[in-house]
C-alpha cells in the first residue's frame, strides 16, 4: 500500500514532534490495519522509552498490544513498558490487563513477572470483566502454556454467569484454552454446550472442529452438543482442512 508506506516515512520524518499520546495512537493503528512497517516501528519505540512514565495504562497496554498484533518483539520497548506497569497495574482497567496478557501471548514471551502480577490484578477485578475479557485471558494463558489454577477457576465461574454473552469465538477460544491447559470444570463445559447448541447455525468450520478436539481432549462426553455439531458440519466437510 503506497499510501500507507508514505504516511509511515512522514511518521518517521516527524517522530521527534511526537507526544506520547500521538505515540500510542500511531502504534495502535498501524496495528489495526495489520501494517508491519518495521523502520516505523522502530522509531516509535525509540520515541517512547524515554517517555514512558508519561503513558497511562491505556497506552502502555495498547502499545505492547499494537506491537504484538503486528508481530514486532521489541524487547527494549516491553521491558520499558513491563517495568513501567508492574507498580502501577492498579490503575489497568479490565480491557488493558486483557491487552497485555494478549500481547504476551502473541508474541509467545512467557514474562512469568508479568504474567502473575496481571492474573493477580485480574482476580482482583473479574467481577468487572466481560466475556471477551475472559476468554481472550483464558486463550492468553493457554498459549503460553500457563496454567494459573486459582484464575482459570474464577474466569469459569464468572463465565458461566454470563454464558449468554459469549461470542462464537468466546466460546471456541475459551473451550480451546481449557482444553489446552487440560482443565476440565464439567459445569462450565455444560453452560459452555448449551451456548455453543443455541449459536450452532453461526459456527464456522474452524470452529467446529476446535471445539470437538476440545471435547475429545477432556473426554468431556455431551450427547447433545456432538449432534449439534456433528449434523450441520456434514454439509461442510469439504470446507476442512485435511
């Protein structure tokens, strides 16, 4: 994209006039329009080190978010934000512990440090969270490998209070990290069964194909839900991968 390639080398030109808002804000739309302009990146890092106590939680979970989403491991850049956020993840809103937790995940960095102090601050404030909170943490933890017993426990019973909230992908992100970790809560996995029934029509392939490799990984055996399953991938079998 021409156009896009021009507005990153005039960032680059101006980054020195940057505020840390106009920062965080060019992080996060590259990102969003999944534009990895590396030198780009580079300088906006370089522009924020030393600007970091200036950033609130937002911007510091929305830049290492916008720096994971376009792939960029900018190590300087996340230990100046991890080091900058641990004292302060008190002020993180349930949206911005989220983003942090992902942009870990994303790029498969397991910052044990900072992954306990955000599921700690995550337990302290799950009765804030909404469905798209627990599930992109369950995924985050799951791809990371990490199994935080005491949180897992409480995103599942949070979830199950407002299954009625959940997203196709909500559902196939949160049976897929349970499944991952190897957790099998059973009365979660039924709340979860009853929504995935009720929404079944929507199911993409993907999706029904995760969520059955997560019933056959917990042996979690549910009649019903493997013939709403079962019947209307039929006529989409040949949409899955072999």
């Amino acid at each position: 994209m021409p156009w896009m390639e021009a507005l990153a080398a005039q960032a680059i030109a101006k980054i020195t006039f940057f505020d840390h808002q106009q920062i965080s804000n060019t992080s996060w739309a590259f990102s969003k329009l999944l534009f990895a302009h590396r030198p780009l990146c580079h300088a906006l890092a370089c522009a924020a080190m030393p600007n970091m106590s200036s950033l609130n939680a937002q911007d510091l979970a929305n830049t290492a978010w916008a720096f994971s989403r376009c792939g960029v491991a900018h190590w300087p850049l996340r230990q100046s934000i991890a080091a900058e956020s641990l004292p302060r993840l008190t002020e993180f809103i349930p949206q911005n512990l989220t983003n942090m937790a992902w942009s870990c995940a994303g790029l498969c960095i397991a910052d044990t440090t900072i992954l306990e102090a955000i599921a700690a601050e995550a337990l302290r404030k799950l009765s804030e969270f909404v469905a798209q909170n627990l599930s992109l943490t369950a995924w985050s933890l799951a791809t990371l490998a990490v199994v935080h017993s005491t949180l897992c426990d409480a995103i599942a019973a949070k979830a199950r209070n407002i299954m009625s909230d959940f997203s196709t992908q909500g559902l196939n992100n949160t049976v897929w990290a349970f499944a991952t970790l190897g957790l099998l809560d059973a009365p979660l996995m039924s709340a979860i069964s009853a929504r995935v029934i009720a929404l079944i029509q929507q199911y993409k392939a993907q999706e029904h194909a995760n969520t059955l490799w997560a019933l056959a990984k917990l042996a979690f055996m549910d009649l019903p839900l493997l013939e709403a399953l079962s019947s209307p991938a039929l006529p989409k079998i040949s949409d899955f991968d072999t």
